[in-house]
C-alpha cells in the first residue's frame, strides 16, 4: 500500500486515510462527480464530521481542484425558526 506523507515542523507522517490512498486522477474524478462535500465523504465510506471535511478540503487544495461547483449547504438543523 502506498501513502503519501507530508513535511510538519520536524517530523514526516504518513498520510493514511482513505483520502489519500486514491490518485490524483481518481479523486478529481470524484469531486467532478459531487454536489456536496457530504457526498464525497460518504463516497469514500468516511463519517460526515469536521475533521473529515478538513482533510477533504486539506486535498482538494493540495491537488488543486476545481471545486467551485460544489454547493455549500449550511446545516439547518439547528436554526430556530
């Protein structure tokens, strides 16, 4: 299996989420294919949560993706009405 590791501060990680197992190619494809960020998570099987979005976010910058089409729906759940 391959990783992709990444420089911070003074040490190397490996990056090992199913974000970044996929190649470039690959997960281009997939954002191309989404409306929402949700959907690309739930693509790639991971939990809907606030580190999720990060790292996805982290490598659509990191790849330089477009991601313009992507709507940014706000939760609703809980605004009062």
């Amino acid at each position: 299996m391959v990783y992709n590791t990444v420089v911070t501060d003074k040490k190397t990680r490996k990056k090992r989420s199913k974000l970044w197992l996929l190649t470039k190619e690959d997960f281009s494809e997939m954002v191309k294919t989404s409306k929402t960020y949700t959907e690309i998570l739930a693509k790639l099987g991971l939990p809907p949560k606030g580190g999720s979005f990060a790292r996805l976010k982290e490598r659509i910058v990191s790849d330089n993706i477009n991601d313009d089409h992507i709507r940014n729906v706000p939760n609703t759940r809980w605004e009062h009405q």
